[in-house]
C-alpha cells in the first residue's frame, strides 16, 4: 500500500478565483498569488492518485490567518473525505494555536473525521509557538482528540523560495521538547532536522517525531533518504509528495531508486502511515 502523507487540495471556488484569495490571505499570497502555481481540487488529487499508483493521500490544509478561511477550506476537506472515505484522509486548519477559537475548531474538525491538524505555519500564524504555557491546551486539545500536527519546516541555510518561511529546528524543537507525548510531523524533512540526531538528546526527543518527503527533489540529494534513515530510522520517515507542487509520481520514483533495503522502502512509501494512521 502506497500512502501520500502530503497533498494540498482546495476548493474549486478558491482555483477560479485565487486573487481574490490571496488579497485576503498573505501566507496563501506568498504562494499562489504566482499563476503558474498549481492549485488542485479532491478530483484532481483521485485522478493524480489512480495514475500514480498511490492507494490513500493525506490532505493537508493550509495555514490560514482568518477563522473564516479555515472554515471554508476544512468543510471542503471534510466533504472530501466523505466523498472517498476509502482513499483520503484529511487535516484541518486552526488561524492561531491559542484561545478558545482554536479548540473549538479543534473539536469540529475532529467530529468530522479529520484525522489532524496542518499544515501549520508557526512561522507566520503565531509568536507564541515556543511559549509552552500558551500552547498547552492547543496539544492538550490534539492529543484528545488523538489527533497528529503536521507543521511546515524551514532550512535555516540554502536558497530562497516562496513559502520557505522560518519555521526552522531552532522553532520546533523547543516545541517539540515541551510537549514529548504529541505526534508531530515535520514536512520538508524537517528542515534538517533530522541531522542534529547525533546529538543524543535531540534524537531521544525524536520519540514521536516523523519527518515527510514533500518538495525533497527540489530541496535535497537523494542521498537524503539513506542518510536520514540511519541516523533516525526509516519508521521515522513518511513519503509526502507535495502535491500538487509535484507529481506524486515522481517522489515514488526517487523513493524507488534511493539507496534503501526493501524494507525500508517500504515503511517510506506507506507502512509507517498506516501505523500513524491506524489503517
């Protein structure tokens, strides 16, 4: 079973008319304002997935600044998924992570089946994000729910490009070490994360840490997969395409190629999903 951990899908109101969207939103702005910026609807995702070969996708919201944006696209996510129970899975969107706003959409998103929540963007949504007394009932919330957090990632070295941000290891790690009980993915390999392993503390905070694959060929060798794999484990390790900033194809490709045993293939390309995911 092939499981993409990381796709974007929005609603097709939001493709006809992405100007008016990136007038309300800068974070989306610093993306898609770009008209060569691919924006896909849930259909586009299935026929993406049938051609591909990938048997379930994760969808992953966006990291919108207003409470209404985040209600639009998570309703659109949630008819997703009712639409395809058998094939997606989806993750919400919350505009800040502190407040009662927040755990309320929590708690929505979380009766409607939504598995997660992100893609966050600690970076830009709130200032508060290390504080971790003022972001002790967003986890609490999540691990009610039992709910995972799926958070962008920034390298703090290397080209610019939009939507990088800052969210850097030296953002999530405080994060992660204050709140060691709750699931965390980190997208982009965590923006390096993973390579501060060696340091023993760091790879003992790792304990419920994932790092996904989204944008790699854009970002990293392919070496990566190998590298990364010894230094954390490759069940630490989610295939995410990105898509539709890349082909799903393509990632299963190099996934494919890389420097890695069968077995470790594949916990990447699905089996340590479907133990995150319970399938």
């Amino acid at each position: 079973m092939i499981i993409d951990f990381h796709t974007h899908v929005l609603p097709p109101r939001i493709k006809e008319n992405r100007r008016r969207y990136a007038a309300l939103d800068p974070a989306f702005a610093a993306i898609y304002s770009n008209e060569k910026a691919r924006i896909a609807t849930a259909e586009e995702l299935i026929d993406s997935m049938d051609r591909d070969g990938v048997d379930i996708s994760v969808i992953a919201n966006y990291g919108w600044g207003t409470q209404e944006l985040c209600t639009e696209t998570n309703n659109y996510i949630m008819e997703a998924v009712a639409r395809y129970p058998r094939r997606l899975v989806g993750f919400g969107a919350v505009p800040s992570y502190s407040g009662e706003a927040a755990i309320a959409e929590i708690e929505r998103c979380a009766r409607g089946g939504l598995r997660g929540i992100g893609e966050i963007r600690p970076d830009i949504q709130t200032p508060d994000f290390t504080n971790k007394e003022l972001m002790a009932p967003f986890a609490a919330a999540l691990k009610k729910h039992k709910m995972l957090l799926l958070t962008h990632a920034s390298e703090p070295v290397g080209h610019s490009y939009a939507g990088k941000g800052s969210a850097t290891p030296a953002m999530l790690y405080p994060f992660i070490t204050s709140f060691p009980d709750l699931t965390i993915i980190c997208a982009h390999w965590g923006g390096g994360l993973p390579f501060y392993a060696l340091m023993p503390e760091v790879k003992e905070a790792f304990k419920n840490v994932y790092f996904d694959t989204a944008a790699s060929p854009f970002l990293y060798h392919t070496q990566i997969y190998s590298q990364v794999s010894r230094l954390v484990g490759a069940e630490k390790v989610l295939f995410g395409s990105d898509y539709p900033l890349l082909a799903q194809g393509r990632l299963i490709k190099e996934i494919k190629a890389a420097d890695l045993s069968q077995k470790d293939r594949d916990l990447i390309l699905g089996g340590n999903a479907r133990r995150l995911l319970g399938i």
